[in-house]
C-alpha cells in the first residue's frame, strides 16, 4: 500500500508510525510531466554505478547530479563520467539530503543495498537499486515493509525484465511456442579470476567485496541472479527447494566466496531449473535454454532461437508472428527471433523514467526484486551448508 493511501484509510493522526523524516523530512518532487528533468544521485560509482552514469548522458530527462562513493578514485571516475555539473560526496547520506536529487540508484556492495535503499526512501527518493535486491532474509524483508508505505518508485536492477527481446521471449512461451515446459538450462561462464586491482592492500575488501561472503553473494548474487529472476517471472512462480554444490577449485587466492556454482531449483509445476557458472571455462558463456515439448528457446543477452522438436531441416517462412520474415537457421540453435531491441541498462533506465513520470509500478519491482532474493539466499545456504534448502515462507510481500 502506498503511503498516500495509508494515510488516507488510517487518518493523518496515525501517520505518527512512519519515520518523522520520511513525513517531514527533505522530501524530493513526486509529481513529474513528461518535459520535466529528473535528477539522479548515484550511489557507488564503481564499474556498474559509473557504466549507468555514462548511459544516462544520453537518456534524454534524466540528468545525474550528484554521487557518493567511499572510494575517493572511483568517486572521482564517477564524476568525470557524467556530462552534467555533479556533486560528489564521501558519504550517501550527504547525497540524500540534496533537495535537488529526485531520484537514486543504488550500486553499492549487495550488503549494502538494503539499508541504503531504505533511506533513499526515508528521504523521498525514487529508487532503482541493483540486483541482487537484498542480502540476507531480514534486509530484504525490512526493504519490503518501507516501500509498502513509500509514495516513491521502485525499481531493481534486474534488467532484463525491461529488455524488448525478452519481454518478447516470455509473451512466445506464454503463447504456447515452447508447449509444456520441461526445464531450464541456464549458464553465465567466464575464463578469469573476477578480481579488480586494488592500488593500496588496506582497499582490498573495499574493491574486491565481490570475494568475501560478508558483503557478497558471490557468482550466485552477482550472475545466476538474472537468470533466476527470468525462470521465476516466465514461470509466474518460486521454486519449492534448491539443492546446489560448489567450491573454490581453481583460483586459490584467498577468496571466500566460490569460484564455481552449480544449482538446481525445483517448482511446484515439475519443473526442474538449472543454473551454472564458471570462472575457469568461458565456452557458450550466457546462455538460457527453455525447453518445452514442443521446442527449445535459446536465449543469449543479444539474440535467440527457437529450436522446433521433430522439424530438424531448414524452412523458410515466417517466424515468431512477424509475417514476411526470413528465418535464418542456425543448426545449433534453429531458428532466429527478430526482434529490435536496446541495452537491457539502458531500456531498464528508460523505464524507470517512464514509471517515474507515470506513477507507474516497474516491471522489475520490489516484489520480483525480493523473490529472486530469497532464491539467491537459498542457493548460498544450500552451498554453504550441503543441504537442501525450502522456500522461506517467512517472508510477507
């Protein structure tokens, strides 16, 4: 329920349970046109915050104008990326108090999200925070309850969810183009050691959080999350248990988190999903595969294939609904899918000003956002501790 509403059933005395500074406090603009500008503050200007920021230059409505990082480097890389006059700031919370930032996106270690996200929202910010959405069940459920009574919007970094292929992918399956889905195979492999370098030992964990379990999630949070988000949302379900190994086999550097993940996600329907990723072997790299009874559907970040059972010979004709379309075959991969798409990051951007401006609830929302997060928690206990892990029906969305 949004704030709004809340206040309106219960009765302006009982606003008092909300924050004084989420009622009171340094409240940004709420109500957008479409002509108007809408001003980000990015928090955590490392590799993905400073990659935003430069995609942002061109989303044409949306100007950054100020950003924090912990990390003078980064920060000042931050800063350079942007074509705007920008602020910078050594603490996020400097940025919040900014009257003119309307909106925030949160690129921060994932430990780190939830607790930034929360006070973005405590201060009237829109938000858009990268995936993974939460670490750990409390963090993601204290971030479910503020936006329940938050009138701002909120979008997680699952990107994908905003991409025109694959938006297009889910509406084929949905149709019946695979038949009765059996299961998923998805992988997203590498060949390298997923460290960044760090100019100063006393940075290491502060660059390289990705390797320690107290701020990351790993390959699992950093990766497989996407591809898990995707089996959730073609599904319109969460998985009832995941079962999953791993290790630390090849780069014995003193990382804590693995170097390998493997995992498998069982749902009511039957369906088995699976979920690999390797930082050792790059062969096919990202790939999901859905496959159904009556075809695969072959997806990679750019493009995708349908693959019919029983019709191996090359036709041509039309394809995926687009009449007059010339089939391209791939003897791997079958049939291609034409269809006109952005970056994922830069259509996911472009929807957040859309939702924004419209008052509009992303496709990538809190609730999508949580549900992957759970999945991702699952996994690492299922790894950490050899077991198998159920769905935590603790968590109230």
């Amino acid at each position: 329920m949004k704030r709004r509403n809340f206040i309106k059933k219960v009765g302006i005395a009982s606003a008092g349970i909300l924050s004084a500074n989420a009622v009171f406090g340094n409240m940004s603009k709420l109500n957008f046109s479409p002509n108007d500008a809408i001003n980000i503050g990015v928090v955590g200007t490392g590799s993905r915050g400073a990659g935003l920021t430069s995609m942002i230059n061109n989303v044409e409505g949306l100007n950054v104008i100020a950003a924090s990082d912990i990390i003078p480097f980064r920060l000042e890389n931050g800063l350079r990326k942007a074509k705007t006059k920008v602020k910078g700031y050594k603490n996020y919370k400097a940025l919040l108090d900014n009257k003119d930032v309307d909106a925030v996106i949160v690129a921060t270690p994932f430990s780190t999200h939830s607790k930034i996200a929360i006070d973005a929202l405590d201060a009237g910010k829109h938000v858009y925070c990268e995936k993974t959405l939460a670490k750990g069940y409390e963090g993601i459920q204290q971030l479910i309850n503020k936006t329940k009574v938050s009138d701002t919007i909120f979008q997680t970094g699952h990107q994908y969810h905003s991409s025109r292929l694959y938006t297009h992918v889910v509406d084929l399956i949905h149709q019946g183009k695979v038949g009765n889905i059996i299961a998923f195979e998805c992988q997203w492999n590498r060949h390298g050691n997923w460290r960044r370098k760090v100019p100063n030992p006393s940075l290491e964990k502060a660059i390289n959080w990705r390797m320690y379990r107290e701020f990351s999630g790993g390959l699992t949070a950093e990766l497989c999350s996407h591809q898990i988000d995707f089996t959730n949302w073609v599904l319109g379900e969460t998985p009832e248990q995941v079962m999953g190994v791993g290790g630390i086999d090849y780069w014995k550097d003193g990382r804590e988190t693995y170097d390998n993940v493997h995992l498998t996600y069982s749902y009511a329907s039957g369906v088995k999903a699976k979920f690999s990723c390797l930082t050792s072997n790059a062969k096919d790299g990202y790939q999901i595969k859905v496959l159904g009874d009556k075809g695969t559907l072959i997806i990679d970040p750019k493009d995708a294939w349908f693959y019919p059972e029983g019709k191996k010979n090359k036709v041509m004709g039309e394809v995926d609904g687009v009449s007059g379309a010339t089939a391209q075959w791939d003897k791997a991969k079958g049939y291609n899918i034409n269809i006109e798409h952005l970056d994922p990051s830069n259509q996911a951007l472009l929807d957040f000003k859309k939702a924004i401006i419209n008052n509009k609830e992303p496709l990538s929302n809190i609730t999508s956002g949580a549900k992957t997060a759970v999945c991702v928690q699952m996994a690492l206990d299922a790894m950490y501790n050899n077991k198998i892990v159920k769905w935590n029906k603790n968590i109230i969305y």
